[in-house]
C-alpha cells in the first residue's frame, strides 16, 4: 500500500473523532525500522488524557480503527503509540 494513501485512510479515522470534539495534536505514521509495509500510529491528544490507563486509550483508537479501515489497510498499522510530549 502506498503511505499516502494510507495516510488518507487514517486521516477519515481522525476526522471522525473530529466530529466528536475531539481533535489531535499530533498524529504521525513511523515505518518501523526503515519498512515501507509497517507502521507505527503515534497520536498525541490532551483528552487521552482522561482515561484511567494508557490501554484505555488504545483500545478506544484501535477499536476506531477497525471499525472504520479495511483488512488490507489494518495489516499496514503494526502498532499505536500514544505521545507524551512532541
């Protein structure tokens, strides 16, 4: 898969949250050791920041994840790290 257009597709994920009031202030796709097929999806956002444990967290951008992305799209995304400081 092409990163821009992985790009786009994690982008629709984003502007669904947008709705919701919730927006980032950072999202970012890092190959994972120079790969051009795995990814890292590092996402900083302060109401993150209100769920008990980091996992929590996850699991809410993980589960938006699938529910929006495709099979195809969600073998490029090899993990979700959430920033804590840019």
């Amino acid at each position: 898969m092409d990163k821009k257009l992985l790009v786009t597709e994690i982008q629709k994920v984003v502007a669904t949250f947008k709705v919701e009031d919730r927006t980032f202030d950072f999202v970012c796709l890092e190959p994972i050791h120079g790969s051009e097929t795995s990814f890292i999806l590092n996402i900083k956002a302060n109401w993150l920041n209100t769920y008990s444990s980091c996992y929590e967290a996850i699991d809410l951008i993980v589960n938006r994840l699938y529910s929006i992305l495709d099979k195809e799209t969600l073998k490029y995304i090899n993990r979700v790290y959430i920033v804590d400081e840019i």
